[in-house]
C-alpha cells in the first residue's frame, strides 16, 4: 500500500492506522487519524508468527489475540502450541454420480490424443458431444469441461512451452548440420548426404548435398560453397 504525500501508514493486528503528518507541498490533507479494517495479510505461518510474537512481548490473552488478528481462539492455541500450522484435514473424495461412469472412458480419449496432430485432439465440448451421442450420458457441458481440465493436468497431458527471445548480429553466427536422405538418381534409390547451414539473424538457409560416400575434401567444398552463398548475401567476405 502506497501512501500519498505527508501521510504515513502503519499496521496493527488487523487495523490500519493512517496517520497525516502534516501538510506538503505536494498535499492538502489535514486528516489527523483514520482507521481503516483491512484482511489478513500473508500465510498461515506468518500469522502464526505474528501471534506468537504479540503474546512474547505485549501479554496478551488468546481472546486478544483472537480479535486482533481476527481468527477463532482455536487457531490461536495451535499458534502459540507450535510455529508451524498444522496439515491440512485430507476429506475423502466425495462421489461425482454424473461424471464417475464416463471417467474411464474420458481418459482414454485423452491419452489416445497424444499421438494425434494437435487441432485433431478432442476439447471439452467434443468430448461431451461424444458422450451424449455415443453412449447417451445424461449431464451438462460444464461438468465435463472441468473434469477434463483437471484430468489433464493430473495426467500430465498439459505441456507449457516457453519462449527465450534471442538476438544475433548479422552475419554473426550459423547453425550447421549434416544429415542422410533418400534421392533417386538414374532411376536407383541412393542414400545421400545433405549439409545446411542456417543464418542465426535472418533465417536463411543454404542447404547442399553431397557424395553417397562423404569425404573429408567433399565436407570441405560443400562447407565452403555454403560459406560462400551465405557470404554473398550478407555482403562479408569468406576465409579459408
């Protein structure tokens, strides 16, 4: 919270005290005091670290403490007892009537949609469709959409992709590689190999082949052909 110009906040337990230190240049405000209720504010642990530290130093009972961070006098004993709040209450899951019979079914079709093209993969919408033609599901469209939404995430189905700009100079650097491929030369089937080499800043490519049985003088002509295409593009001269 940012304070205007000549007004200073400080916080107690779970009020904010707004005090005006006098008028600015840059304010107008004569407010000498205002409360304000405000929410509690950070983690659990730091809640507890904050009721442990009032009953150190100021006394305090558990129903003060209780009120001024607003909590119920049990959270307050569970602080005072440890500084580390206790687990959660796992709840058994309860059971889901309309979706439990087709969650077999629904997991299937996501996992099969991992060997198919992206655009071809079911949505929530598509599977709800198919449920309600193919097997006659009785249940509405948003029960569906969450449950896949959270399967996929529990089957590990959601891949987040990350993007690094880059920058490269022209004429700086470039990618090489070198690989095999099929060509069909006077009517027979011959493995040849093939030399590319990429420009970092623009994109373009030289890509060459070479002899079916690769030589150390053919990597060095095709190299140096490459070197020179790629040169005469970006205007730089090439050196053995």
């Amino acid at each position: 919270m940012l304070a205007p110009p000549g007004v200073a906040f400080s916080l107690l337990g779970g009020r904010c005290v707004v005090t005006n230190v006098g008028p600015t240049p840059e304010s107008d405000l004569h407010v000498s005091v205002v409360d304000v209720e405000v929410g509690q504010v950070g983690s659990r642990v730091e809640l507890f670290e904050a009721i442990r530290r009032d009953r150190r130093i100021e006394s305090l009972s558990i129903r003060e403490l209780a009120e001024r961070h607003k909590v119920h006098r049990r959270a307050v004993r569970q602080a005072l007892a440890s500084a580390l709040p206790p687990p959660r209450k796992e709840y058994v899951a309860r059971s889901r009537p309309a979706i439990d019979p087709w969650r077999e079914v629904i997991d299937a079709w996501l996992i099969a949609d991992q060997v198919e093209h992206r655009k071809q993969r079911h949505t929530a919408r598509r599977v709800w469709q198919r449920l309600v033609a193919e097997h006659g599901a009785v249940l509405s469209e948003v029960t569906v959409s969450r449950y896949v939404t959270r399967r996929r995430v529990e089957l590990d189905l959601v891949k987040v992709e990350v993007f690094v700009p880059q920058s490269h100079e022209p004429g700086a650097e470039a990618e090489v590689d070198f690989g095999e491929f099929y060509a069909t030369i006077g009517g027979l089937k011959v493995k040849v190999w093939m030399f590319v080499m990429r420009l970092s800043h623009s994109g373009r490519r030289s890509i060459s082949p070479t002899a079916p049985r690769p030589r150390k003088r053919s990597w060095r002509d095709t190299s140096w052909r490459s070197s020179t295409l790629v040169a005469s593009r970006v205007g730089c001269a090439t050196t053995t």
